[in-house]
C-alpha cells in the first residue's frame, strides 16, 4: 500500500471545476489523450485542457457524436477507438506512433457502468474487457509517446470499486452476471492499474494516478432504468439530481484535470484521488479508497494477468 496515500492540502475541493484547477498552469506545447473525451465529463475535460493551451487528441467510438460536441473548440482532434475492440486499440494506437509525437497527458475517461451482460473479445467480460483491458492495452500499445513525453497517466475510476475486488476465480462472471459487482471490479482494476503503470514507468518519467471524480449524472448513466435511480435516490421521478453531494460536469472533471496537471504532484504517483486531493485509506463509509485497491501485489499480479489476455506488455 502506497505511503502517499495522504492528503497533501491542495485547497481545492468538492466544488472546484476544472478551470479553478487550471488556474495559471500553460499547457501551450502539451499534446494531451482523452479517451471519452466527447462526453459528459470527458467533454469538460477536453475543453478545459484546450482552454489552458493544449492539443488534445480525442479517440472516439462515435466519431460523429464527437466531432458535433466537439465542433466550435480549437486546438481538437477527433480519431477513431473502441475500446472494447483489441484491433481498433491496436490501429490506433499503430497511427498516433506513426505520427512521431509524444504524449505528455493521458486521461482514460471513456467507461460504461452497469451494463446489461455483453461479452467483448473474445468472450471478457465487457465492463472489464472496455474499462481496464481497453485501456491497459492502448496505454501499453503508447507507451514509446508516453516515455518519450514523461507523461502522466490519469485512470478514471470510482468509489464503485467499493463494490467488488478483483474476482480471481471468476474474473468473467461465469458463475452468474452481476452488473453493479462487475463495474466494482472493473473499477477496482483502473486503480490497480495506476499502482502498477507507476511502480513500472516512474523511472521513465511517467506517473499515473486513479481517482473518484464524484457523482455526476452524464450518460454513463445510460444503461441504468430511471425507477432504478429515482429508487437509490439519486433522481426525482422528473429526473432531476436529488442526492447528496452530486456534481456538475464541471466540477466532475476537476479531479482528473488536476491529476494531469498539478504542480502539487509532482513527484508523486501511484496514487488514489478524489475532490482534488489525494485521498485516505479508508475500511468503513467514510470517503477514500478501500486498501484492495492500492495493493501492490494485486496490482502486479492484475498487470501479469491482464498483459496474458490481451498480449500486450510495454515492460514485458
């Protein structure tokens, strides 16, 4: 377990958007990736690291959907990626390397949570084939760029890695399909996923963080029936937000726009995050991230498991 795993007092917090975190920080010269980058707040991230002067490179599964949220911002560009599919993770990353740039921000924003049982691949499992496969084979299939540019690498995740640790005996959900405990251990995987990318890339200059960007209702909402959120009590029967804490998109996009960018991390990684600061270790109900999570050992051997499945290790 990580001893950083400590608030480092950033004075930010909860409320702060994406531009308060940018604040006087010129990412002119920067290239950045944004996987999801055209949604919800992907979309916010986009324009905020564009705002503050970078290019932002942004794979989309829907290039037109893209290319229509994105119209009117400067300094964008749209290519094509599904991460649920190996070879369109492949072809991609196959034309950015041939382009001979280097990356100095990777975001993986792109997710879908509590899907209907879909089978991606070669039969994985599609919340953890997209969310952690997809990602850990593009960031490996990059990783010459992000060497290159001492990138830092953000992995979108969520207090729901509550929900479940890694599933070693029955990682596909053979034994029966649970969508809220396959989005916990897909959420699970995108920290431990950073834990391990920093214990291996640091000496190359790359750092990677994983965060809880708070409670934002956006289309990863999209699988989810309406009565199911009126009942959690995250919406009223008209859909508007309700519960506690929620965010904007603005505000949800801070927390991996100040893990791509601040100053206040440099020499840190392998870190969880939430609400613009590294977050406590916690067991109980308390904000934070549960010690699975950041666990070393589960990291490498997730790493090691993952490189097996997909056939792609930049360290192997």
């Amino acid at each position: 377990m990580s001893n950083s795993q400590h608030k480092i007092g950033s004075g930010f917090g909860h409320d702060s958007t994406a531009d308060e975190v940018l604040a006087g920080i010129d990412l002119s010269g920067k290239l950045a990736v944004v996987t999801g980058g055209y949604s919800g707040i992907g979309l916010e991230t986009t324009r905020a690291l564009a705002k503050a002067g970078a290019h932002v490179v942004v794979p989309a599964r829907r290039r037109e959907v893209a290319e229509e949220a994105l119209s009117g911002i400067s300094g964008v560009e749209i290519d094509e990626l599904d991460l649920g599919d190996q070879d369109s993770v492949r072809s991609f990353a196959e034309r950015f390397l041939a382009s001979g740039r280097t990356i100095d921000l990777q975001i993986n924003s792109a997710g879908i949570m509590a899907s209907p049982e879909t089978r991606v691949g070669p039969g994985w499992e599609a919340q953890f084939g997209t969310n952690h496969l997809g990602h850990f084979a593009l960031v490996n299939r990059l990783w010459p760029a992000l060497a290159d540019g001492g990138a830092r690498v953000v992995s979108v995740s969520s207090t729901g890695h509550r929900r479940s640790d890694i599933r070693w005996d029955d990682l596909e959900f053979r034994q029966g399909y649970d969508k809220w405990a396959a989005y916990g251990q897909a959420k699970t995987a995108n920290v431990l996923f950073a834990v391990q990318l920093d214990a291996l890339g640091k000496d190359s200059g790359v750092r990677a963080f994983a965060l809880h960007p708070g409670g934002i209702l956006t289309p990863l909402q999209r699988h989810l029936p309406r009565a199911e959120m009126v009942a959690a009590g995250w919406i009223d029967e008209q859909g508007n937000p309700i519960g506690p804490g929620f965010k904007t998109p603005e505000q949800g996009a801070s927390t991996q726009v100040w893990a791509a960018t601040s100053p206040q991390l440099d020499g840190l990684g392998g870190v969880f995050c939430e609400d613009c600061e590294i977050a406590e270790v916690s067991t109980d109900d308390a904000p934070g991230v549960r010690p699975y999570a950041i666990d070393p050992a589960s990291a490498s051997r997730l790493w090691t498991l993952s490189a097996e499945l997909t056939g792609v290790n930049a360290f192997g």
